[in-house]
C-alpha cells in the first residue's frame, strides 16, 4: 500500500511538471500524451490500492461469503417452499460478487507481480549507432556518445559521466565538465566528461556534445564507461569500446 501510495504522489508531481513545461516545450503532443497516460496510471494506482487492501482483498469477500451460506442456510431451514427460490438467488449473488471480488484481487497480484521494476530504461552507443568507434593512434579526436530514453516514462534529472581509460587524454570542451577519478575511487586514474541532462521524453535520443580527445600511442581496444544517473533509477552503467589503430 506504502509503495502505491508513493508511486501515486509521484505520478501526480510528474504530471504537475509536464503541465508547468507546456508552454516551454516544442513537442506539445509528446508532452500532453505523457500527460494522459499519467492521468490513467494515478486512477489505475487508485484502484489497484483498493483492491490489494484489507478490506478489498479479505474484508468483502468474506462478507459476501458469509451473507450467501446464511441466506442459504436460513432458506433451506425456515422459509417456505415458495420463498426458497428467492433466498437461494440471493445466496448464488452474493457467492459471486464475492468470487469476484477475489478474482480481481489475483488480478491485481498478478499485473503488480510482472510489471517491470522501472518505466525508465537507457541505450547507450555513439553517434551513428554502433558501440565501436574506430581513432588514429596519438590523434586528436572527438568522441561523440548518444543516449536514448527507451523506457516508457519521462526521465528527471539525468545525468551522464564518460569515463575514459588513463591512455586517453581529455580536454576540456563546451557542454562537459572533466574530471580525473581519484586513486581509490572505482576506476582509478580515469577521466570522466560530466553531462547534466535534466529531463528526457521517452522514446527521445539525444546527442552528447562531442569530447575532444588525444587517442593512446598504443593500439588496442579500449573499453569506455558510460555511467547515467537518473532521479528514480539511480545510476545505471554501459559499456562502449574505441579501437586505437
């Protein structure tokens, strides 16, 4: 109940941000579409607490249940052979709404049992769409990464950092932040090109300013971090490779 209660109040606080970015946003139709089908998840979220609740799950059809086999003993005992009919159709009706009631409740277990942990899903790749990048060796390049949302709900305060292997130099460039990772740090020595997103649409991809970079004197594969952080999903890492030749 706690966790659909939560999931309801954020559904609302994503809708309330949609609403506010109307008027600021070019895709209008993208927009109110998420819009819509929040709306639809916050009434579904209302009925599906109601159904996993006490009185839903348990209370009701007991009840149902109980009236029913009183109804049908009280008629089988003192009611007459004409007034019999009546009481055993209303035992039958009241039998049913309760196995109804509990068939939508298994319903509900069962949709909440295979719905996906989150709505929210990255791809990360170059600008091109492979995962493979080809530089020179000890050239100045440009490393260009893409991200798309994939998932099915708006992504909030995304933020990515590109990790490059300590052979790689990195400049500093428009649209990133560098830093060098400490030596205790999970990758040690590494330098990471920090982007701030903010919002992403789903099914929206979106271009990394380039990073401008000296490639390694030795050639090899080179194995690129690319770690994205968004506000529900956390952190979520992928993995490019550049060919040095």
């Amino acid at each position: 109940m706690l966790e659909h209660e939560t999931r309801k109040r954020e559904l609302i606080r994503k809708v309330q941000g949609l609403m506010d970015s109307l008027e600021k946003e070019p895709e209008l139709s993208r927009v109110k579409k998420e819009i819509s089908r929040y709306e639809n998840e916050i009434r579904n979220s209302a009925q599906r607490s109601a159904a996993l609740s006490v009185s839903g799950a348990f209370l009701y059809p007991f009840c149902f249940f109980l009236f029913g086999l009183v109804i049908s003993v009280y008629g089988l005992s003192a009611l007459t052979a004409a007034e019999m009919p009546a009481a055993a159709v209303l035992g039958t009706v009241s039998v049913l709404v309760g196995v109804i009631a509990i068939v939508r409740t298994l319903f509900v277990i069962n949709e909440a049992a295979i719905r996906p942990e989150t709505l929210v899903a990255f791809t990360v790749f170059f600008v091109g769409g492979s995962t493979v990048q080809k530089v020179p060796r000890s050239s100045d390049s440009t490393i260009s990464v893409g991200l798309l949302n994939c998932g099915k709900q708006m992504a909030e305060d995304v933020e990515v950092s590109v990790l490059f292997p300590p052979e790689f130099v990195v400049s500093p460039g428009s649209g990133y932040q560098v830093m060098i990772q400490d030596s205790v740090s999970t990758y040690p020595n590494h330098t990471s090109a920090g982007f701030n997103i903010g919002r992403m649409h789903e099914d929206v991809y979106q271009s990394l300013p380039p990073i401008k970079v000296r490639a390694p004197t030795k050639p090899g594969k080179y194995l690129l971090r690319v770690a994205v952080w968004e506000r529900e999903l956390g952190e979520t890492d992928h993995m490019l490779t550049i060919e040095v030749d």
